[in-house]
C-alpha cells in the first residue's frame, strides 16, 4: 500500500498547482472509484528493478531453438509495478462498457480483445484514476513471469509443473477459468503461463542480442507482442520465453492483457 500511495502521489505532483487554484471554487468532488478499480489499484505488485537473462538458446519442439526467443540477452529493468492478476471482465466493463468477449463472466478474464483496444482502455482508466497505467513492455512481462529478482528459472511463470500454474489446452478443457485459480509466480503474479495471452507494449520484432537497458522493442512493424501463452494453445508454446506477434486491430479469442504502471520517471 506504501508503494502503491508513491505511484499515487508521483502521478499527483504535476497537477498540484491546478488542484490549489481550483480549491475554494465550487468544483465539484471526484467521483469515487468503482470497487473493482480500487481492488485493481490494490492489486498492483511492486517490481524491484535488476538484470536477467531475456530469451532463450534452448531446443524447441525440433530440437532447434525457436528463432523468435533467440539470442539471449542481458536486460536491466528499472523499478515498476505490474497487476497480479489478468484483466478481468468487470474491470473491463467497469472502464469501457463495451465487451466483445464471447464468453461472459465477471471474474474471467477479459479477451478478445485488440491492442488498440487496450491503448482504449489504458487512456480511460488513467483519466478514471490519475495512475499511469500502461501496458508492460515485453521485457518488463518477461522478468516479471520469470520472478524478477527471486526468479527460481522454472519453465513455466512458477514452476516446472503447468498443471500448478497455469491453464493451456491439456488441462483447460479449451475454456477460460477464473482469474487466480492456479499457484502465483515467485512474485505473486497469477496466470502469467496460459489462461489468455497478453498483449505488451512493443512492436513484434528480432532480438538485439547486445545489452540492454528499459528495452522498448523494436522502432516499428507491423504487429504488437503478444505474450504467456492461453487455454487453447498446446503445452510446448507456453513456456516462460515464447513471443509471438498479432495486428494490433486484430481482436482473437484468448488474447487478453495484464496491466503496468510505473511509480516514477525512467529514463530512456
């Protein structure tokens, strides 16, 4: 809660000389925050910044490894906060109002859902609530799935067992499950392997093998990342380090999202 009030008053800092002046004036109160957006602020997990290995050299399915993990890389990451739980369908609808899941149920969670879609709703729920939410970059997403700082370099986001962490073809009946079901990660976070993949804030691109600090991907393309893997995917594509890209207007079943926030200024 500490950590989460500095994210609150650092995104505060910039407006206090507008919030005086309007002061004695006969503005009118916020309006208080929906519970399932105070539930989403109280569920933000602080991140420690460090450096991790990002990728993977190992075999794949054919023995070779996956060109689109490839090469590992060094990447340190600055101090942020990152949700522990995938974006629901009430905090989805608590924002947007609009939902194009096909499946409906208030604790799973959301899907269907387009990368310019979730830009949609990050710019709403920042307005809503003054914290700068976004969406991870996809280095951010993978230190986090690994466990950051207390990463035990499991397979999957928790664990060498799926069945403990996750939900993927083999074991989820090809349907979405409620959020937070499966044992957390090292840090907390739940379903960060499978249930619905999430998109992250990057373009889709080949790694740069050199050394890096607060990647954001690379300059353009023509798709976003999409990370974690879903519920309809096979075992083999879940583990921690595969990434894949989809159009960013594309909207498909089992790609949902994970929200970030940052608690200060990073530099570039």
């Amino acid at each position: 809660m500490v950590l989460l009030s500095i994210m609150l008053c650092v995104n505060a800092q910039d407006n206090n000389n507008d919030k005086s002046e309007e002061q004695g004036s006969n503005a009118s109160s916020p309006r208080p925050l929906p519970q399932v957006i105070e539930d989403l602020i109280e569920n933000m997990v602080y991140v420690e910044g460090g450096t991790f290995t990002m990728g993977d050299n190992n075999p794949g399915l054919n023995g070779d490894p996956l060109e689109r993990e490839k090469p590992e890389h060094q990447v340190t990451l600055s101090p942020y906060f990152i949700c522990r739980y995938e974006v629901t369908q009430e905090v989805w609808d608590a924002v947007m109002g609009v939902n194009f899941t096909r499946v409906r149920a208030s604790k799973l969670p959301v899907d269907n859902v387009c990368w310019d879609d979730c830009q949609e709703f990050v710019l709403k729920l920042v307005l809503m609530t003054g914290i700068n939410f976004r969406l991870p970059t996809e280095a951010e997403w993978e230190f986090a799935a690994r466990g950051g700082n207390k990463s035990r370099h499991t397979k999957y986001s928790g664990s060498n067992d799926i069945d403990s962490v996750g939900w993927c073809r083999f074991n989820s009946g090809n349907i979405l499950h409620p959020v937070g079901q499966k044992m957390p990660n090292e840090l907390g976070l739940y379903d960060m392997t499978g249930n619905v993949g999430e998109w992250c804030y990057d373009y889709y691109g080949r790694y740069d093998g050199s050394a890096q600090i607060n990647p954001r991907g690379v300059a353009n393309g023509a798709e976003n990342v999409v990370r974690g893997g879903n519920c309809f995917q096979i075992l083999e594509v879940c583990h921690i380090a595969f990434r894949y890209g989809e159009i960013p207007a594309q909207r498909s079943p089992g790609i949902g999202l994970r929200l970030a926030a940052t608690p200060f200024e990073v530099k570039p």
